[in-house]
C-alpha cells in the first residue's frame, strides 16, 4: 500500500493541479477516482463522508482541498509540511 492517496476526478481543475505538483516534486502517490466504491470506503472510513475532490492522504492522514488551496490557490508550504514525515521532499 503507498503511503500517499489523491482522491480525485478527471475534471476537476485542483485535483489535476494537486496531482501536477506532485509530479513536479517527485512524490509517488497512488490516484484514486473519487466516485470508486473504494474511495467512498476509505474517505468514510477517515471521516470524510462529504468530502470532495482533491483529497490527499498522507498514511492515516487527510487533507481537504479547503486544506490544500485557501484561497484557491495551493498552498505550497502546507503541502509540503505534510509530505515532510513520509520522506517524499
């Protein structure tokens, strides 16, 4: 199992921006379509019921894209504080 997760969709535009950066950086991540039936279990599972896309987990961690792009715009320096533990930066 990898140690990052985006839940994501095709269409939207921060979720292909979240997964760029990622990419740019580097970072291995698994993608995950957010109206799979396995999304829906491990999104409900971290308490995320309503949540939509992006989400990234990092372990047992996740984090909204109201975490990720205040403002709507991504927030560089949060992303990679939360990558810091898994030793992807």
């Amino acid at each position: 199992m990898k140690t990052i997760k985006v839940f994501c969709l095709d269409s939207c535009e921060y979720s292909n921006h979240l997964k760029q950066e990622l990419w740019d950086n580097d970072v291995v991540f698994e993608e995950v379509y957010m109206g799979s039936t396995r999304a829906i279990h491990d999104l409900r599972n971290g308490g995320l019921s309503q949540a939509r896309a992006p989400v990234l987990q990092v372990r047992e961690q996740f984090y909204t894209g109201y975490d990720l792009f205040p403002g709507g715009v991504i927030d560089r320096s949060f992303l990679e504080q939360c990558l810091l533990d898994t030793g992807s930066l």
